[in-house]
C-alpha cells in the first residue's frame, strides 16, 4: 500500500516535491531525474516539506506536519501555480497541434 504523498504523485498530471525551509526552498519535478536536484537541496541544509501536484485538474498538497515545512510550502505553492500557468501556456506537442492546424482551415458552417 501506498503512503498519502507516493498516492498523490501516482495519480497526479504534475507532481513536485519541495525541499527547503525558513521559506526558501526548491521544487523538483517528480518526472525528471532527481538524483542531482535533491543532492544540491540537501547540500544546502533543505529538509523535505511535501508534495505539491495537479490531480484531474485540481491542486494538491500533502505537507510534513511540522511548521516550518507548512510555512516553506506555502510560499512553495506560489511557485508551483507559476510553473503549471506556464506549463498551460505552451502549445500542445505533436499530433495535437496538426489536429489543431486541420481544425482552423475547416470552414465554419455559419458564414453560408
């Protein structure tokens, strides 16, 4: 069985575990490899807070119950919302933009 934050990164779009504390911190993609990220974080004294993910289109959080790690994450979500707004922005990758492209050149039924 799964523990609260593997299920939530397991059912999430977007998933970042957020390392720091005092507020400063570090978002590290779950997708990604980690190794050199979480390494830098620890050489720097960051502990981990949490979890910050997109599930089925809502935000997320599973957070370490201590205070400080409540705090680190909350200043933590604004960068996430940052992250995921930009993610939004760009134009979907390869066959959904040709899908797109056809979509447009279609001619719209209602200037007949």
């Amino acid at each position: 069985m799964y523990d609260p934050q593997e299920q939530l990164v397991f059912n999430s779009e977007i998933a970042v575990a957020v390392l720091g504390r005092a507020g400063e911190f570090v978002l590290i993609h779950l997708d990604d490899a980690i190794e050199d990220a979480m390494a830098a974080a620890i050489a720097k004294g960051y502990g981990y807070c949490g979890t910050l993910a997109v599930v089925k289109g809502q935000a997320a959080a599973k957070c370490e119950p201590d205070p400080d790690s409540v705090y680190t994450m909350m200043h933590a979500a604004l960068a996430f919302v940052q992250q995921v707004a930009d993610r939004l922005k760009q134009p979907p990758e390869g066959d959904a933009v040709q899908f797109l492209e056809h979509l447009y050149a279609l001619e719209d039924p209602r200037r007949e």
